[in-house]
C-alpha cells in the first residue's frame, strides 16, 4: 500500500484525464452512469484510484 495521498480532480481535470468533454463526465454523473465522485457543498471531486476503476469496469474485449 502506498503512502501517497489520494489525487483528487475537479470535473475538468478528470475530464481531461479520461480525455472526455467536461459535459459528457457532467451527464454521466447525473445519470449515475459515471465513475464515483466525492461532493463537499457544490464541489465535486473525482479521485484518481476511482476514474481508473470506472474505466477498468467499461473495458471491453479484454478476456476476464
């Protein structure tokens, strides 16, 4: 287990990061379709170990 701490991204960096438009990630998210996020009043915040699992679960073609 690592002692980094956890990265946390806004909605445009974790856009960029999956390399989606800001507005998909938003839609997703409000169709909880999205990968988990973290809200604190109006701010929300997607962490790195969470945006690489979402992906991880919609990999398609891989043998399991």
């Amino acid at each position: 287990m690592s002692n980094e701490p956890a990265t946390y991204m806004t909605i445009r960096e974790a856009a960029a990061y999956l390399r989606v438009h800001p507005e998909h990630l938003k839609k997703l998210c409000r169709q909880a379709r999205g990968p988990r996020r973290i809200v604190i009043g109006r701010s929300v915040r997607f962490a790195r170990a969470d945006l690489d699992a979402w992906m991880a679960q919609h990999a398609q073609g891989a043998a399991a």
